[in-house]
C-alpha cells in the first residue's frame, strides 16, 4: 500500500541554522552598537574636560586680572598723597593745630610728621 518514502537530506540550514544564524547576528550587532555608543561617551567626557580646564584657566586669568587692578588702585591711592606735595605745608599745620589743642600726643605727632615728609 503506502510505503515510505526513505529520508532525503534536504539542502539547506533548517530552522535551527537560522535561528542560530540571526542569534548571531544579532549578539554582534549588539556589541558593535555598545562598543560605538562606549566610544562616544568616551569622546564627550573628554571634551567636557577640555571645556572645564579652559574655563578654570579662564576664571584664573579673570582672578588675577581683578587682584591686579585691586593692587594698582592700591598704589593710586598711595601714590596720591604724595603726587599732591604742594598740600604738605597745610597738612604740617593741621597736624600742629591738632598737637596744640590735645587730639595728638608728642610722639604721634612726631611719627605723622615723620611720614608726612616721607623720612
């Protein structure tokens, strides 16, 4: 009646070689995308750093500039006093008439001299 057919080897993968086949493509797709995606975070991170060196060396420079010109007004202001020597003559007076009415002792009175004639 019926007989069977004997097995034939079909060409071809089957079901499980395709399966395996896509599982493999698959995992290695995977991995090139992390490895790309690693890749990139590493590239951001470094500029980030870059960004934040250049901005500290740029607030450094801002720093000193600030200290620099705190320091040159310093020196303006010190410098004014004796830019405006012709006034010495009034400030002897004030400081005598401050001697004579009490406000200043010999000594201080010695010392304002002292630095008002710059000896």
């Amino acid at each position: 009646m019926f007989r069977r057919r004997p097995a034939t080897v079909r060409g071809g993968r089957g079901v499980v070689g395709a399966v395996a086949q896509t599982a493999s493509i698959a995992g290695t797709a995977s991995a090139t995308v992390n490895s790309v995606d690693r890749r990139s975070a590493q590239q951001a991170n470094a500029q980030q750093a870059q960004v934040n060196a250049q901005q500290a060396e740029t607030q450094r420079l801002v720093d000193m500039q600030d200290q620099l010109s705190s320091l040159q007004a310093q020196q303006a202001a010190l410098a004014a006093p004796t830019a405006a020597g012709g006034d010495m003559f009034t400030r002897l007076q004030q400081l005598t008439e401050m001697k004579q009415a009490g406000m200043l002792t010999d000594e201080e009175f010695s010392a304002a001299k002292s630095r008002l004639l710059g000896t």
